[in-house]
C-alpha cells in the first residue's frame, strides 16, 4: 500500500521506516526541513506542505497523523479536511483524547471521509519489535488497513487489533497508559526502598536481573528499568520531576465519571504531580501545624 504520513518525528519516521521494510510507499510531511531530510534518508518520498502529500498519495488516499495531541491534531485535521476525497481516510495514531475523537470522526464522516483512532505503544522499540496498537473504527476500514498494521505489528496476528467503534482505540490506549503510571510507581517504589536499605548495600541492578526470570512481577518495563539501574545505578544527574502527558489525568477523569474505584493509578498520577513541587506550602504548612499543637521543631529553609 501507498500511504501519507503527518509527523515525522521520532516515532512518526520510525513507523514510516517499518511501514517501507515492509514494502509499503510513504510519502511524509513535517514542517521541520531537518525532520524531511532524515525520513527522505530512510525511503521516505518528503514533501514540503500537506497540499504536496496529498497530491502523493493515490485515491482513495490514508492519511496517518502521528502528532502530539491536542492542538496540533485539531490543527492538522482541520488543514486536511478540504484537501481530501470522499473515500479517504485519515488515522490518528497519537495520544488523542478519545472524546476529541469522536469530535473529528463526526466532522469527517460528514465529509464522506473515513477517520481511525489508532492507540500506539511501543515507543523508540517499535521500529525494531514492533507496535501495539488499539483501534477503533468502522469495522471495514479497519479492514481495508490490515496490511498497515500487520506490517507496523511485532506479528500480522500479534499486538493489534479492531477493539470497537471510532473513539475506542484512543479510550483503550488512554487506560493503557493509566495502568502504566501505576507500574511504574510501583516498580520506582519498590527499588527505593531496597536503595535506602544501606546495610545490605544491594545491588539494584542484580536484583532486577534476577527478578526478569521466572518471577511473578517480570515485564517489559521490569526490563527497561534494570537497563536504567545498569547505565546509572545512583540515578545520577537526574532531576526527581516527573511529566505526565495527560493520559494518566483523563483515566483518572474517567473513572470517576463512571465511578470505578482507581486508587493505585490516581496516586501515581498525585505523586508525579507531587515531584514539580519544589517549594511545596503543604509541606511547609503541615510542618507549622505541627509546631502548633506539638510544639514539635521546624526544618529551616537553607539559603
């Protein structure tokens, strides 16, 4: 298949360089020239303007935007809507919020356009193992796409799949990744608490090396983070700050919507929150409290 790409960041170019090991054509805009000239690089045919992509692509033309969400995808989707063609059909592999989806998908479907909500996880690894990815939309086009996916997929039948209508590709990634804070808090809590133990003097490193064989708490993520302890056992250099990029804050959202007990993923999401607070009033006003009714003594700030 012959398809546009939208994006030609890091992801967005190593999807692009997948998709042409797999003898597919892409034709590819960024509006970075340095971004073009790198995906050129790797097969990708650049164009300089969304007007050149689409003149590219053949009809019926598939789009694939990969964009941070928000603004630049509404921004993108608003450009292409009166370049397209009835029959063609654009899909958002970002992070969207799925409710900005279903928003794009009722304009274009008023278009006689197609739009697909791609959920992708596998971040810089995809390009080697491939990406998983959760997508929602009108059962034939998804099937139409097939070949695009089984190509981006770490298998044709592995790691994808239709998992409902348009909006639903975007929910199920966005709980994805609600699940992944709580992992990830888990695991960072877990190692610092072997860390402060400085009697055993252990080695982190070992310990999950150990733990990524034959234990109950061995992943993928278990693997990452024994590489980060190898490369940097003391974490350091490394600012204790912590972003979120909103997934996390919409699962929460949604959960309390509809009113599913999430305690685990919401701490993760306040503790990462918690982490830019450099000068946290709480903190000090809980320490004044505290001399209040105890009399209890106060840290002084040091200059």
């Amino acid at each position: 298949m012959q398809l546009g790409m939208v994006g030609l960041g890091r992801m967005g170019a190593n999807m692009a360089q997948r998709l042409i090991g797999g003898s597919h054509k892409v034709a590819g805009f960024d509006p970075d020239n340095e971004a073009r000239n790198k995906a050129h690089a790797n097969g990708v045919t650049p164009c300089d303007s969304l007007q050149a992509l689409i003149e590219a692509v053949p009809t019926p033309r598939v789009i694939w935007l990969m964009v941070p969400s928000g603004k630049i995808t509404d921004d993108s989707v608003n450009a292409l809507l009166p370049l397209l063609a009835s029959g063609d059909t654009v899909i958002d592999g970002g992070n969207s919020n799925y409710k900005d989806t279903l928003r794009r998908a009722d304009l274009y479907a008023g278009k006689g356009l197609g739009y697909v909500d791609c959920g992708t996880s596998g971040g810089v690894w995809g390009l080697e193992q491939g990406y998983s990815m959760m997508i929602g939309g009108d059962e034939k086009t998804v099937e139409s796409l097939r070949p695009i996916f089984e190509t981006l997929a770490p298998g044709k039948n592995q790691g994808w799949g239709r998992v409902g209508p348009v909006g639903s590709g975007h929910f199920t990634k966005m709980v994805h990744n609600g699940i992944e804070y709580g992992l990830m808090q888990s695991y960072a809590e877990g190692f610092s608490i072997l860390q402060h133990k400085a009697d055993f003097n252990l080695d982190l490193h070992q310990i999950g090396e150990i733990w990524r064989y034959g234990s109950v708490v061995r992943s993928w993520l278990l693997e990452l983070t024994t590489d980060a302890l190898g490369k940097n056992p003391g974490m350091d250099g490394i600012a204790p700050y912590v972003v979120d990029s909103g997934e996390g804050r919409w699962t929460v959202n949604e959960a309390i919507d509809l009113n599913v007990p999430a305690p685990v993923i919401t701490l993760s999401l306040i503790e990462r929150l918690r982490s830019r607070d450099t000068e946290s009033f709480t903190d000090k006003l809980l320490s004044a409290m505290r001399n209040e009714f105890g009399g209890h003594p106060i840290k002084r700030e040091t200059k």
